[in-house]
C-alpha cells in the first residue's frame, strides 16, 4: 500500500504550518486548537523547514521552565526531516517511524509539503490492508 491512499483517505484542508519565528506558545495553540500533536514549521507555508512536537516542548519546559514558551520555534524544532513521498510504501514508513521513534511524516513531492502521515494512519492502512488479504483469502478456502 501507498501513502497516496492514507491520503486520499484523509481530510483534504491542507497541512498547518508555523513559521520558525512564532512562539512555541503560539505553535503549542494550532496544536491545541486543531487536535494535532505536532506541527510543520514552514518559513513559506509550502516547504518544510522543521517539525515541532508535544514532547518537544515538554522537554524544553523540564529542563528550562515556562521561558521556552516564549522562545522561537526554531530554537526546538527538528531540523532533520525524515520525509516521505506519495509513492512511498506504508510498510517502509511504519518501519521509519518505530526505528526513528517518531510518530508523524511529512509528505513531500517536488519540494513541497502536500500531506502528513501519522504512525495511527499507518497502522490503520496496514490493519486494513491485512484484513482484506484475509477476506480474500477466506473466500478462495470456500470457494467463492
């Protein structure tokens, strides 16, 4: 299975992004406000720069407090992007993800932000996937 399935599966509204310069107050919002538990930092809203994630700033707020909050986005982002593209295998990024010990994708064609896969997405894809091989399976056995 693709990834341009789980994305086509998905809500097409496009990928919210923050700018580097915004506050990890302001990113830890449009996380909260849209139920993500991480968010593309984009200097152009097109090409990833960094992703910043909850437990990013739950470590930044351990080791320095509350300060880190008003610090820059780009002060505690992950620089070095694990991405993937539309034509990448499901079973390949499942595979990423558990080894890098990260939960969410970008999806990057030509340069360009155009999705992000979360590990949840992933599993979902390969459940589905392996329940209808099982299905198909079943009914070759009965002879349907």
């Amino acid at each position: 299975m693709l990834v341009q399935v789980i994305l086509k599966s998905k809500a097409s509204t496009g990928v919210v992004t923050v700018k580097p310069d915004a506050s990890v107050a302001e990113a830890a919002k449009v996380m909260s406000d849209n139920r993500f538990g991480t968010v593309v930092v984009s200097g152009d809203g097109e090409t990833p720069d960094g992703i910043l994630s909850e437990r990013d700033i739950v470590r930044e707020l351990a080791k320095v407090g509350s300060g880190c909050l008003d610090r820059p986005v780009s002060s505690y982002m992950t620089r070095d992007l694990v991405t993937c593209t539309s034509q990448s295998n499901v079973g390949e990024i499942l595979q990423q993800m558990t080894d890098g010990r990260f939960r969410h994708m970008p999806v990057v064609e030509d340069g360009k932000l155009i999705g992000i896969v979360t590990l949840g997405d992933a599993v979902k894809a390969q459940l589905s996937q392996v329940a209808m091989e099982k299905d198909a399976l079943q009914d070759m056995i009965m002879g349907h």
